[in-house]
C-alpha cells in the first residue's frame, strides 16, 4: 500500500496560511518518504476554490520537494484549453525533475463552467479526447490546430517534458462507466468513498482491472487510488476528538456548494440529484453526526496507527493500491502538520 497527502481546503480565512501549511506538510510527506502530493482545481467557492490551479500549486511544491510525485487531483480538463494543459504540466515536469501526474475529471459544477459554458453538455467526451491529446503530445508526437485565421497549423510541445510517459489518472465518483474507461485506456484510478462502500468499490475495481485486460493491458499494472479523510495522532482519542467539530463543518461546506451546483441547474458530484424541499436544520445536524460517524468506521483514516491498521488491511482486500490521504478538511493548520509524522509511520508499517 502507498500513501500521499491531498489538499482540498474548505477556506474562510487566510488564502495565504492555507498555501504555506500546503508547502510545510508537502515538506514533511517528502521528508517521511510518502509518495504523492495532490491539489485539485475548484473554482468560486470557500469550498476547495483556494486551490483553482493544479498545475500553479504543483509549480509551488516543486520549489520545495525532492522525490513525491506532484498529481493534479482532480484537473477539470474540459474547462481548458487541451494544448494549454499539456503545457503547462511539461513545465511542471520540468521544475520537478520528472515529477508531474494529472488525474483527469470531466467536473459536474456547472457553475465552474463559466470558464467554458459550450463543454458543460459533453464534458465527459471532451475529457477523454483531452486525455488522449495530452498524452500525445506528451510523447513528441504533433496534433493540427486551426490558428487565427483558421489555417491548419502543427502543434508541438515545448517544453520537452522530462517524463517519456506522463503518468495518468482518471477520476471517477463511483460511476461503474469511468472505472471501465479507465482500464481500457490503461490509465490509472481515483475515487472516493462518497456514494459508495468497499464493497461496492470491489465490484467496481473488479471492472476496471477487467477492462483493462480486455484492451491488451496489463491488468495488474494499473493504480486504483482511493481518498481518505485522513488525521493521525499516537493517541486514537485525540485524534477523533481533535477531527470532529470540523469534520462536521466540513461536510456542511460540501452539501452548501451541492446545492448551489443543483441550484444553478446542473447535478450534484456522481451525477445525482437533490430533493427541491429545504432540510430542516435539526435534521441536517442529524445527519451531520450520523456522516461523521460513517466515516469515522468504514471510511476514513482518523485514528492511531495502530488503530487504523486494520482499514489499510480492508483496503489492500478490497484491490486499492493507494490511499491519498485528504488532511485538510478544516483542521488548524498545527494539527495538520502534526498528523503528517504519524501517517509516515502508517505508511512505513504497510508499504
């Protein structure tokens, strides 16, 4: 089992403070010998929008990291242009010494698509074009563009990145679909455990690792990695006791942009939808209580080392390879960091 850390920070306060507690523990998971750093792409929203630009706060870390690989989790890619974001992560490759890695996601905000309101209908298709793209010009190859006058004009990638191949996620919230077109492309996986159990995620797995046999790739090769929460202290008590209050919080923050992403006519994250109805605030503290305590036994990794073994074990059994570890959900920026030096010793004990 590998390990990284992931960023997705629920801001209200200082943009500035939630930047440099990024750069300090990328500091410490590099120093401790964990694999991977991710920053996602959220826009307009206290609600991850401190973080608009992967491939910005990539750049960031790699001024200060030495060997973790530096992953946009996810990149919207249908709200960019294609040639743009292969250029832009060859730079990041390039400051990192061959670090760079982008999990690809079709988003579902429809807000965020003010950015490119003409992609939000066929977004999906576009992002696994877009894919295909980048990784083509990723390898040296030359993709025809119309330039402004609409002459057919070649593209090719400058900088060269250091990486041959750039290594590949595709992003998926539990739609059994992008587990399959993830494996035919012979791509590696990021889910989460919002939507879905383990359970649910081992038949999943099964059809990725099937998919990607059926397309002529090894099956055993690809990377399923799966966000946690994730907040680690010796003693398991403080940290249950230290995550509560604002894990809460922080999933008051995410049903709010749920519904202002329903309300701007579009579907929530997974493609699903929300009741018109308002909740009523007693039962939305209910049902705050009743996700923490979810998440607190099946999906997360909040906890003890020790403690928290047994999930890891769950994990492997169910065909994760890695777990990207979400430490920011509104945690002061002192428990974060202090969290990094036992998630390294968990890592040590199931690498």
């Amino acid at each position: 089992m590998r390990f990284g850390i992931m960023f997705f920070a629920s801001a209200t306060g200082d943009a500035h403070e939630t930047y440099r507690t990024m750069l300090d523990a990328a500091r410490l998971a590099d120093d401790g010998g964990l694999d991977a750093v991710w920053t996602p792409e959220r826009h307009f929203d206290t609600f991850g929008g401190v973080f608009p630009n992967p491939a910005l706060t990539s750049a960031a870390l790699a001024a200060v990291t030495n060997r973790v690989q530096l992953r946009a989790g996810s990149l919207i890619s249908p709200l960019h242009h294609t040639v743009r974001v292969a250029e832009d992560w060859s730079m990041v490759d390039n400051l990192s010494g061959g670090r760079a890695a982008i999990s690809f996601g079709a988003g579902w905000n429809t807000n965020d698509f003010v950015l490119s309101p003409a992609s939000y209908d066929n977004r999906r298709d576009i992002m696994l074009e877009q894919l295909q793209t980048v990784r083509t010009l990723w390898r040296g190859s030359t993709v025809d563009l119309p330039n402004g006058v609409q002459r057919p004009t070649t593209v090719r990638l400058h900088p060269v990145p250091v990486q041959r191949e750039l290594p590949v996620w595709l992003t998926s919230s539990g739609n059994p679909q992008t587990f399959k077109d993830a494996g035919a492309l012979g791509v590696n996986l990021l889910t989460h455990l919002i939507g879905q159990d383990l359970d649910q995620l081992r038949e999943k797995i099964d059809v990725y690792r099937k998919a990607r046999a059926e397309h002529g790739h090894r099956a055993e090769d690809g990377i399923v990695s799966l966000m946690l929460h994730t907040h680690l202290d010796a003693d398991a008590e403080t940290a249950i006791a230290r995550s509560r209050t604002p894990f809460r919080e922080y999933l008051r923050s995410a049903v709010v942009l749920e519904r202002q992403a329903a309300g701007g006519g579009g579907t929530i994250s997974g493609g699903l939808s929300l009741p018109d109805e308002d909740i009523p605030e007693d039962l939305i503290e209910e049902l705050l209580d009743v996700t923490y305590e979810r998440y607190l036994h099946q999906g997360s990794l909040i906890g003890s080392p020790d403690g928290c073994a047994a999930m890891v074990e769950r994990l492997a059994a169910t065909g994760v390879d890695e777990v990207a570890c979400l430490v920011d959900f509104g945690l002061p920026a002192d428990s974060i960091l202090a969290g990094i030096t036992p998630l390294c010793a968990l890592a040590d004990r199931h690498r």
